[in-house]
C-alpha cells in the first residue's frame, strides 16, 4: 500500500500547478499594465505557451529514459513557480514572449511527471487515485483564482502576490518532496552492462509503433479538452452574447464547470472503483452530452449555467481514467504512454476551441458549438474500448 504521504505529496504536485497557473493568469491585467502590451500581443504570448508546451511533450522523453520521474518531477515544479516568478518582472514584449515560452516547456514536463507519479501510485495501492490527483489541480484553479482577485483587490504588487504565494508552494513542495516515489523496477531504466543484440533491440523499440489503445487514448484526452476548453474560452460568451445575460452571470460559465468538476473528481475513484472504467465513460461523456444540449437549445441563462454544471460533473472522470488506462497499456512504458497521451490531449486543447472563433464568425457561436458537442460523442464511442473493470497491476516501489 502506497504511504499516505507518498499520496499527498502526488496530489499537491496538481494542487501547486493549479495554483501557480491561475494565480498568474488571475493577474493578467497588471501584467498587461506593466509590460505595455495589447490584447493581441497577450494571445501571442499563450500561442508561445503552448507552442513551448508542445516542445516539452516532444523532448521529455529524452531524459525519461536517463531519469526518474520523481527528479523531473521536483525540478519542473521548481521550475514553473520560480519562471512565474521571473514573468511578474518582465518589462517588455519580447522578454514576456519568451518566459511565456519557458513557461509552457516547464509547464509540459510537471504536466507529464505528475501524471505519471499518478500512476505509480495507484499501481503500488492497487486501487484508483487519478481523478483525485486531478481533483487536486481543480481545487488549485479556484484557489489560485480567488487568491488572485484578492491580491488584485487589495492592490498589491505583482511580484509581492508571486513571491508569498510561492514561498508557500516551494516549502510545501520542499516538505513532501522526499515522499514522491522512485520509478518501480518493472519500468526503471537498467543502466548497467548489456550484450550487443540487447542494446539493438532496445534502439530498435524506440521507433516501435505505439499501440492503437494508446493512440486512442490521446484522441479521446484531446476530444474531452475541446469540450472543456469550449466552455473556458466561450463560455461567458456564450451566456452573454447569445442568451443575453449580464456580464456578471456570463463570468460564472467556467467558474461553475471547475466547481462542478472539482467536486466530481473527489468522489470518481471511489465510484470507478466499483463501476469500472466503461460504465463510469458512459455515464460522465452522456452526462456532458446533454448538459452541452442544454446549452444549446435553453435560451435562460440559468439553465445553460446547469449545463455546464453537468458538463463539468460529466467529463470530471475522462482525462483521469484515459491517463491510468495508458500508463498501465502491456509493451509500452507508464512514462512514454502519459507523454504521448498528453501531447496529443493538449494539442487539441491549444488548436481546436481556439478555431471556433473562426467557426463563429462564419456560422454563428452557437453553430459553432456543435464541433465540441461532437467531440463529446466520440469520447462517448471510444468509451466502450474500456474494460468494465481492470484490476491494476501491484508493482514494488
């Protein structure tokens, strides 16, 4: 059984990204006032997020095959609060750019060596843990969010909000560090002497073609993040601009969908446990499908904000259970399969809810919409590619 503090020191990993992610983004006004810089100068700075994102997701494996996850771990982690600290002292355009950059590449490596402590952690429990580990990022949003607005509202500096939030982080991090796991034998690297065919066929199964399942679970991963970033970027707008809410009813799409999404993910394991993995696919992606039909048919405000309410509750479990089922995919290393699962669930993230835009100009928003209540159906499809129960494999830590 995986110690309790092995377990917590997993979940503040996500508690620290989700903190430190909205705690600067929740700021995004000072930065805007300090640097001098307009709206669109801020979408390039995200378009250089996740452009060094995607570069992290495509690197990381160069040093998983040297490292342990806990090492990455600990330094991207450092890592993503000391850049966020580096940001609230950028003056100009191209210094802005680049550390938005850094960031995102610093953002992919925590990304993928949290989520695989993930599942070193359930494998040593043998029981599920991954939805509460995300549970855990939910709850650092709204946190990093609030915490945000009240540094705004008392009018504090920048770098003064960064600096006392962070500290707090780092000695946190600092604390529950030594109880992160080391990589179980079953997929530690053997560094020692090998014969000559061994190192070849080593070599050789790097340009091995990846299973289908897991190639299934990116898309299903990118599926769910369209409909989730639909709701994060659209959302206010959706309220505002086609079901006439006010400004303030209209700020509450996302807020509401974290809130829902939060809570969901604390009770998913217990539920997944007992369910399976497809029942509880079937039951979340139908469950968002018809909360995102809400949204689209209901003209009241207040109804759409239930929808996204069960859009939040619905895809709660998806990315979750997606990442467990590929780290634990025979042939393929719990590093490797988290690295691919999350480059391709991102990428869809950074692309797809960004091309609505152009979808709306063309067909209206609310036609718009139709793609993620798509992308909802095919999670809803691909679900039953999921055993109705799986037992995970015990490994020695």
């Amino acid at each position: 059984m995986a110690a309790r503090k092995s377990i917590f020191a997993g979940f503040f990993c996500f508690l620290l990204a989700g903190i430190t992610y909205t705690q600067l983004m929740s700021r995004m006004p000072a930065i805007k006032a300090q640097t001098g810089i307009e709206d669109a100068d801020v979408g390039f700075a995200l378009m250089c997020m996740g452009g060094g994102s995607l570069v992290g997701f495509l690197t990381i494996n160069i040093l998983l095959r040297n490292l342990q996850v806990r090492s990455i771990l600990k330094a991207a982690a450092l890592s993503f609060i000391l850049i966020g600290l580096l940001l609230c002292f950028a003056h100009s355009k191209l210094q802005l750019f680049m550390l938005f950059a850094l960031w995102g590449y610093g953002c992919a490596y925590l990304d993928v060596s949290m989520n695989t402590h993930a599942l070193y952690v359930e494998m040593a429990a043998q029981r599920p843990y991954m939805s509460s580990m995300h549970a855990g990022y939910s709850v650092g949003c709204l946190i990093g969010s609030g915490l945000g607005s009240l540094f705004a509202f008392l009018n504090i500096a920048l770098w003064l909000n960064f600096v006392e939030v962070g500290a707090v982080l780092i000695g946190g991090f600092v604390y529950l560090s030594g109880a992160l796991l080391p990589d179980p034998p079953s997929v530690r690297e053997r560094s020692g002497a090998r014969d000559a065919s061994a190192e070849k066929q080593h070599a050789s199964s790097a340009y091995r073609i990846l299973p289908p399942f897991i190639i299934l679970c990116g898309l299903m991963g990118m599926f769910s993040y369209t409909a989730e970033g639909s709701v994060a970027e659209w959302g206010s707008l959706v309220l505002h601009e086609t079901k006439h809410a006010s400004e303030g009813v209209a700020a509450l799409a996302y807020g509401v969908f974290s809130l829902f999404m939060a809570a969901t993910r604390f009770g998913c394991d217990h539920v997944r446990a007992r369910s399976g993995d497809r029942a509880l696919l079937l039951c979340g992606t139908s469950l968002a499908f018809i909360g995102l039909l809400m949204v689209l048919l209901i003209p009241y405000a207040l109804w759409c904000l239930i929808g996204y309410a069960l859009m939040g509750i619905g895809l709660a479990p998806v990315f979750p259970i997606v990442v467990s089922n590929a780290g634990r995919c025979r042939g393929v290393s719990p590093k490797t399969a988290t690295a691919v699962v999350s480059f391709v669930g991102y990428s869809g993230l950074l692309v797809i809810p960004p091309s609505l835009g152009f979808l709306a100009q063309h067909f209206g928003l609310e036609r718009a919409l139709l793609l993620p209540l798509g992308a909802i159906l095919l999670v809803l499809g691909g679900s039953f590619a999921f055993p109705t129960r799986r037992p995970l494999r015990k490994v020695t830590v």
